[in-house]
C-alpha cells in the first residue's frame, strides 16, 4: 500500500469522525469537516498528479 493510499484512507475516517452529526461534535459546526475535506481534496489532486 502506498503512503498516498493509507494518507487517503486516514483522512477519509477523521472526516468522518469530524460530520456534525455525531452527538460529540454538533457544537463544532461544519468547520472541522470543511477544513479536513479541502485537505482530502488537495491530497487527491496531488496523487492524480504523481506527487505523493
């Protein structure tokens, strides 16, 4: 398995942990979920590109 691959896998199960909906998280709002998805979204664009 590739670092890019396990670094996807991690941040996909934080984003998950970070949804609004879970009782431990209402009160933080979208802002966690928004910042991790834009850092799963850079690290995506980064494999598709050959970086990582």
């Amino acid at each position: 398995m590739s670092l890019g691959t396990l670094l996807i896998i991690i941040l996909i199960l934080i984003l998950l942990g970070a949804v609004p909906a879970w009782p431990y998280s209402r009160g933080w709002g979208y802002g966690p979920s928004g910042i991790l998805g834009v850092v799963l979204i850079i690290v995506l664009i980064l494999m598709l590109m050959g970086r990582i």
